[in-house]
C-alpha cells in the first residue's frame, strides 16, 4: 500500500505476479517494441508479400500511430468516434488496410465489411471479449497501455495467419525501455515515501517515452518479455471492471457532463471544452492525473471539425489494477467537487 496517494499517469513497477491468460497465446504471435512498431512491422511485410498500398484509420485515433503507420503507407482516415457505432460498409480495395479500433473497449466486434484487409487494434481491451472471440486476419495491441511493462506490443493472427519475423531488440529501444523502466522503478520507490522526488522519475518516463518507437523497428525488451508471462491478467481486467462500476456509483449523473461506456477507463464528455479543461487542471493540482484520449488539434489525417471539438470535451480518468473502490470513490468525489466549481466559473 503507498503512502502517498496519487492517482493516475504512467505505472510504477509492479510486485504482484499470477499468470498470463491473453487471446494471443493461442495463435501465433510475435512480440515487439511497442505497439507502433507491431503495427509498422506488419505493414512492412504486407507490403512486400500482398502488395498493400494504403491504411485507412479511424478519424479519432492516437494521432502518433497515425502518423508512425504514415512511415509505412499512405493513410487516410474513416469516420468513427466514441460516441458513433462502427461504420459497417468501408469502400477500401482489396490491397488495403482498415485499422479497426476497440476505442473505449466496448466494442464486441468490428462490424466492418469491407474488401481490405482488417487489423483490430485492441489496446484498450486486450482481454475482453473482442479480442477473445475474434477472428480477424491480424490484431495487434500495445502491452504498456494496459499491463506495467516499461515496453511492448503484440501482433497476433485469430485466423492462424504467420507474419512477419521479429526484430532484434535495437539499442535506441532498449535505451528507451530502460529508461521507463528506471522510472517505474523510481515511481514506486516515491510512492512507497522514500525520499525519491517527482521530478526524477518523471525524467526518465518522459524521456523513454520520446524514445519508443522512433527509431528502427525493435523488438520487445528482455525485461518486458521475461515479464509478461508472470501477470495476473484476468485478476486485473476484473479488477479494471470493478473501478469503472465503482466510479460510477459514487459519480451519479451531474449536470452537463455525461459518463460513456467503457471497459477501459472512466470516460467524461462534457457540454462544453472550457470546463474540460477547468477540471482537469483541477484535478492535476489534486494530484489526479487523467489520460489523454487523444489530443486531435494537429491532426495528420483528415478529422471532422465535431471529432477535434470532441476531443477537447473528454476527460480520461484511469480505472486499472492499481486502484481499490475506495481510490475510485475518491476520485469521483473529487471530479464531482471541480465540476461544481466548474460551472460556478461560468
Ligand atoms: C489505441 C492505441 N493503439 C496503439 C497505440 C500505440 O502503442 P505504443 O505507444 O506502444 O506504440 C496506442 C498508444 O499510443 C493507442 O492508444
């Protein structure tokens, strides 16, 4: 148990240990530097062996994979958003590639037709029913968005499909792993209240993250692929499930701010960006950390003007392992607190 609460941002490294239960371990798979490198991997080799020639990507997606798929293909954008079902019927050719996204992992299937070649992309939701039950030709997920790992993306085939070969693990990613991996360590020591300031382990997260996936495509660390067979996956994906319902419990129905289903995180849409952004600085000073899911103001590919508006009415909140219902209740108390100065604001 920490002695000084916060909640939020990057993992610290993590003691606890179970067993890996993930829907890859049945199909073949091949581990990475991260999750932009499996999916740059995968394009790579699709273009030399099927000739693919383009990727169309969700309009609101992480726009730094958009633009590491971009080093690959040329890549234009489909509209889709967390608060839209899943376009059914995409016209793409048959040499391309449809990036389809569990974005807020409530999706229970793609539900794209389409004649490309799909990729789900379940980062949000490695171990929910999607990416169990799938039977995509490819799917891909970061490890490091969901799992305290300082590194890491997985490719798999649900349809027994073999892609390409791993990487060798390149010096400037395990620069970069280590230097997360430092933090993580640095992290857990300042919050178990030894005398580790913030601003050192900051350091080392926000330099490996500047790192990953920038150079050469890596493999996975030896750290990180030594690990991942150890964690409690199904305990954590329960205990991810329990937060999402206990936030919501203890956060009620405010006015002007609506909750969105999600497997992933606890997911605010507000009325209007000002306020967003008022309770968000709010809660940094608090010590609450949200994520950002995803910053749309430089987009590389075409984006509806609605989706950047959007984006600047979320508030990502982080419901994983790390937290117990009384962290969850905390932070909902806190949220609700900063929306009623909000609105007092104007
Ligand atoms: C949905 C989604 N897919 C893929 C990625 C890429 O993962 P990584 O940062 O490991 O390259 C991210 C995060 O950046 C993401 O949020």
């Amino acid at each position: 148990m920490s002695t000084r609460w916060e909640h939020g941002s990057d993992f610290h490294l993590e003691q606890r240990t179970g067993e890996l239960d993930a829907p890859w371990t049945e199909h073949p798979h091949t581990l990475w530097g991260s999750g932009r490198d499996a999916m740059r991997g995968l394009l790579a080799w699709g273009r030399e062996h099927h000739g693919w020639q383009r990727v169309w990507v969700p309009s609101f997606y992480c726009q730094k994979v958009v633009a590491a798929l971009a080093r690959e293909l040329p890549v234009v954008s489909y509209v889709d958003s967390p608060e839209h079902p899943l376009r059914a019927r995409l016209d793409a050719d048959a040499h391309d590639v449809v990036i389809a996204v569990n974005l807020h992992g409530t999706r229970t299937s793609s539900g794209i037709v389409t004649r490309g070649t799909v990729v789900e992309d379940h980062t949000h939701d490695p171990f929910g029913t999607w990416a169990r039950e799938s039977d995509a030709p490819w799917a891909v997920a970061s490890l490091r968005k969901t799992l305290p790992l300082p590194d890491g993306g997985v490719l798999w085939s649900p349809r027994g499909e073999h892609g390409p070969a791993v990487r060798p693990l390149t010096d400037v990613h395990a620069r970069a792993a280590a230097d997360r991996l430092a933090g993580m360590v640095l992290k857990h020591d300042h919050l178990e209240g030894r005398d580790i300031d913030k601003s050192a382990f900051r350091a080392c997260l926000v330099a490996g993250e500047r790192a990953m996936a920038s150079g050469v495509l890596s493999g996975i660390s030896a750290f990180s692929a030594a690990r991942l067979p150890t964690l409690p996956t199904a305990e954590w994906h329960a205990q991810r499930q329990q937060n999402i319902a206990a936030f919501a419990d203890a956060f009620g129905s405010p006015s002007r701010v609506r909750l969105l289903p999600s497997s992933f995180a606890a997911t605010l849409v507000f009325d209007r960006p000002e306020h967003a952004a008022w309770v968000r600085e709010s809660l940094i000073a608090a010590r609450v950390y949200p994520a950002v899911l995803w910053s749309l103001a430089s987009p590389v590919v075409d984006v509806p003007a609605e989706h950047r508006e959007l984006s600047r009415r979320i508030l990502t909140l982080h419901c994983d392992h790390r937290y117990t219902t009384a962290d969850m209740h905390r932070v909902a108390d806190t949220v609700r607190h900063f929306i009623g100065s909000a609105e007092r604001v104007g």
